[in-house]
C-alpha cells in the first residue's frame, strides 16, 4: 500500500505525524480506532462512532516529552 505525499516535501509523508489510538464509544461502549495529528499537542473534536454514529466528543493530548504517547478522552456531547 502506498500512500500519496505531496510534492515538494521531502521525508515528511503525512503519516509520520499521524498516530493512532483506540477509544471507547461513550454511547455503545465499542472501541474504536482514531487517527490523532501528533503536531498538534492539545486538541478537541468531534468524530462520529463508526458503529452508532453518535457523535463523540474526543479531547487530545499529546505528552510533551514523548510525543509517541497521544491520551486520548472520549465523552458524549450531552456532558
Ligand atoms: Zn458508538
């Protein structure tokens, strides 16, 4: 699998700053995989359940010191 890079970057494929993490649906309980932009330390969004497709509320932080390691939160919107 390939994946496209934009011209003119050299050695930064948009991957490189993507990172996974699982999170639990609020709503169903499912985990769910989310893709998490690792420049960005403190983030909050909102990204619907692949299985319920509630709309989860994620808040993102990234730990300074090693930016491999993304805590992720997931709450409902009501809260
Ligand atoms: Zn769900």
């Amino acid at each position: 699998m390939r994946a496209s890079r934009p011209r003119g970057v050299r050695g930064t494929a948009p991957s490189e700053k993507m990172t996974t993490a699982t999170v639990q649906c609020p709503y169903c309980g499912e985990h769910l995989d989310v893709f998490i932009d690792r420049s960005v330390a403190r983030q909050e969004y909102i990204e619907d359940c692949q299985v319920c497709c509630r709309p989860i509320t994620l808040r993102v932080t990234i730990d300074p010191d090693d930016d491999t390691e993304a805590r992720v939160d997931a709450r409902s919107e009501e809260e």
